[in-house]
C-alpha cells in the first residue's frame, strides 16, 4: 500500500541510496555508546578526502550549514554582497541571507543552467566577498574561466557542489581543486547521511577556520579531553553547532562503501537518455562539454509546452518535477531581476527521472513516453 506522502506514479523522480547494511553499522554505533562526533567522523572526512583527492575537509549537519560555515570562514557578513546563481536549490542563496549578507544573481548559461562567467564581472561592486557558483545536476561550471575573474578580483570562490560530488571538471574531481567546496548528503543526493554536508577546501588557512566555525569557534581536535575543562582558554570566534555526529558519519561511511555502484548505474541511465532522447525536438538536452564529466544527480532538458508535457508523463505514471524555479522570484531575494536566460529556463527546465532505482524497464518505459510526446500534435 502506499503511503501518504508519496505520489501516485510508479516511477518517481528520486530515491534514497541506503545500502542494505546501513542498520546494522549503525546499530554497532549506538551499542559502543560514542554517537557525538568522534572517530567515525574523521573516518567519514578520510574517506571522503582519500576517495575525491580532497587536501582538507570538514563535516558538517547539512548542505545548507557547510555553505553558511564558508561564507563565515571567508568573512561575509552584515553588508556584504555575493555574485552566485539565481538558479539553484534556495539553500545556494538563503546560507547568504543567513550570514547577512545579499546575493546578487548573475544570469546563466542556457545550455547548461550554470552561471554564466560573462555575465559576474558586471556584478561585482566593492562590497562583493565571493563568489558562489553551483555545478548544476552535476555538470561543472566553466571552472577556469570563473577562477579567473577571482584572480583578476581578488575573491574566492565557493562551489555549491551538492549536485556534484563525483563529477570531474578536466580530469580532477570536484573538490580536490578550488577554494571551498560543499557537498551535501541530504537524503536524494548521490549517497545520503540522512542530512550531512562537507566542506572542502584546497586552503590550508581556510581549513583552521571552517574547523572553528563547524563548533562553536572552537577547533574539537585541539580540545585536551584529559582535562577538567576542555575548551580551551580564549575563543575568539562566533561559530555555528554544525558538527557532525558519529550516526550521520557512519550512514555516510557505508554510502561511501558503495557509491561507485551510484555512480555507474546513473551513467549507464544518463548515457543511454543523452544518446536516444538525442534527436527529439520538443525537447532539448543539455550540452555536456567533453572536458567534464557529470555525475547524473539529476537530468534536467528543456522542453517546449512544459505543462503539457508534465501531464502527458504523470499519465504513464513517471514523476514529473521542475525542481528549482529562479531564485530571484521569491521576495527574500528581492524580487525579480532582469536577468533573460533565467526567464527562458524559469519556463521550460523539467526533470527526467534519474536514480540508482530505476530498473531497465522502467528506463525503456520513460524512454518510449518521452517520444511519445515529442511525436505527440501540440
Ligand atoms: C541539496 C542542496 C543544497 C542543500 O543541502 P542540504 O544538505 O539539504 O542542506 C544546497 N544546494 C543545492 C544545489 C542542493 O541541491
């Protein structure tokens, strides 16, 4: 029977990847009564480090805390503003409202949904501390061109890499190049600790400080635990309760034992849709450039009649999702902006499901109806 919250499709846009023994790790956790964050996080950062070729990270609760810990780390606050995307999950935008500062949207590439480098320098002015920018779906940014303007700016670069943990930007994974980079683990990402996030970075500076702001401005593996009073005698910075427990850490160690199987079932899905979804018309597909490789978090096209097109697959019972509608409509960000990529893909994005789940029928079966609806008279 299903239950309450979920849709009435067979074949929907998201799954959980939890592995099969997650319980029983988890279980040995709770028995060895040591769930605070210990050494099944740093196992967890390890990992995570050793499999990505990451120099330095930290863990975090969520996605959303491992950005608003950065724009801290790098010292955004009240005044500030930041260049990032107005096309993205709110939590892109909202970690820089939480840290008192404004986003201000550059426009995106249309053929990708990522921003548009040519579009930032216009958007800096003297208050700008950084730049945010997100691989969308997965598809990594025009890296050296965005990292260009932060040189010739002075500014560094924060990489929204929740869609991204995995992917490759010229032959080097996401994270072990760049400023500060965040991953999130929320429970439809790639592997899932329930809620947890990552903060990479490339900086051995940046790193003493993002260990500060994770818990309370205080760096936990400097603490003396041998003494009667651990913390140590001054702190001096403002930090956030964004640590992460030993529970979240081990959901995610086991994910991390099989992502590879994540990664492969969503090429092997993704690669088959790019190659026969190809020559439709009404829909368009995103251009891959051949110097990244995706990790297939999400397939979003374009399509023409989108409405139409959502009812037509909810018929053959495939969730149908627009997942992120620009950010700037929403009144916390001030209000709509003139940015005309953005319009056109406000309009016209949607998701093909992809996810480690989908069977080959069922694959087959989002193929066929897809078509459908290319051939279909509007
Ligand atoms: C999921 C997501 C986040 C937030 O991550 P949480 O772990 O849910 O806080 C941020 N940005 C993007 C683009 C996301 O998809």
């Amino acid at each position: 029977m299903k239950k309450d919250y979920e849709p009435d499709v067979d074949i929907y846009a998201w799954s959980t990847f939890v592995p099969e023994e997650t319980g029983i790790e988890v279980q040995k956790i709770l028995k060895s009564k040591w769930i605070n964050t210990g050494e099944q996080e740093k196992l967890f950062r390890k990992k995570v480090r050793e499999k990505f070729n990451i120099p330095y990270c930290v863990a975090t609760n969520n996605g959303t805390a491992a950005l608003r810990t950065s724009l801290a780390a790098l010292g955004v606050g009240p005044g500030d503003e930041v260049v990032s995307t107005p096309y993205t999950f709110i939590a892109t935008n909202t970690s820089i409202l939480e840290q008192g500062a404004t986003p201000v949207f550059a426009d995106i590439q249309y053929d990708t949904l990522n921003i548009d480098p040519e579009s930032i320098p216009d958007k800096i002015t003297d208050r700008t501390k950084a730049i945010m920018c997100v691989h969308y779906g997965g598809n990594p940014c025009d890296m050296d061109e965005i990292r260009k303007i932060g040189r010739d700016y002075d500014l560094p670069i924060i990489e929204d890499s929740a869609h991204a943990m995995g992917s490759k930007y010229k032959g080097k994974y996401i994270g072990s190049t760049g400023d500060i980079i965040c991953f999130s683990f929320q429970v439809v990402k790639i592997i899932t600790c329930g809620d947890g996030g990552i903060v990479a970075t490339t900086n051995e500076e940046y790193y003493n400080k993002l260990k500060k702001y994770v818990w309370y401005g205080v760096d936990r593996e400097e603490r003396d635990s041998r003494s009667i009073d651990p913390l140590p005698d001054q702190i001096d910075v403002l930090g956030f309760k964004y640590n992460m427990n030993d529970i979240t850490a081990t959901i995610g160690l086991v994910g991390l034992e099989h992502i590879d199987e994540a990664f492969q079932r969503r090429k092997e899905i993704g690669e088959r849709y790019r190659k026969e979804l190809a020559n439709c018309t009404k829909i368009k597909l995103l251009d891959y450039s051949s110097d990244r490789t995706p990790n297939y978090q999400i397939f979003p096209v374009h399509v023409e009649n989108r409405l139409e097109f959502a009812k037509h697959i909810q018929e053959h019972s495939i969730e149908a999702r627009v997942n992120n509608r620009r950010n700037d409509r929403y009144s916390i960000f001030g209000g709509k902006q003139d940015l005309p990529v953005t319009e056109r893909v406000d309009k016209d994005v949607i998701l093909i499901p992809i996810h480690a789940d989908l069977t080959d029928a069922q694959v087959e079966k989002i193929i066929k109806t897809v078509w459908e609806y290319d051939k279909k008279k509007l």
